[in-house]
C-alpha cells in the first residue's frame, strides 16, 4: 500500500483570509473598490471561484492564489530538489 508523501493542503477558511488582510490594515471591501470592483466582490471569491479576485487577494498577502485556495487549482506538485 502506497503512502502519499505529501498530505493534500486544504483551502484556507474565509476567516483566515480576513484576518491575515486585517494584519496588512487592509479588507476586502478596500482590494474591490482599489481595483474597480463593487465593494462585496472579493467577499465572494472566498466562497466560489473567481480567478481575477482571488490574484488580487492573494497579492495583498504576497502570495500565489493557489497558496490560499490550493483545491481551486488542479497544479501538480512541483519537485522540490
């Protein structure tokens, strides 16, 4: 029987996203409207997929979008060497 090497990384709860934002003094609402974005944009792509709000939220915290939402994003795992 195969043992997986590296376990899958969930996807971070909404309530990680927020606070990890608050920390940079920023919110959702603030990442939409900077970007021209209604206000409560960002707010949904912590529920369902939107590829354009998760790379805005992602760079506010200097991360890759599949680093948040890693279940969103069917990318092989890259050696590591």
């Amino acid at each position: 029987m195969a043992v997986d090497p590296e376990p899958k990384k969930e996807d971070w709860h909404p309530a990680d996203v927020l606070a990890a934002l608050k920390k940079r003094g920023k919110t959702l609402s603030g990442v939409s409207r900077a970007h021209g974005y209604h206000p409560t944009a960002a707010g949904k792509a912590l529920k369902k997929p939107w590829p354009a709000l998760e790379a805005l939220i992602a760079a506010e915290l200097n991360l890759a979008p599949e680093d948040i939402w890693p279940g969103r994003y069917d990318i092989p795992h890259r050696s590591r060497g």
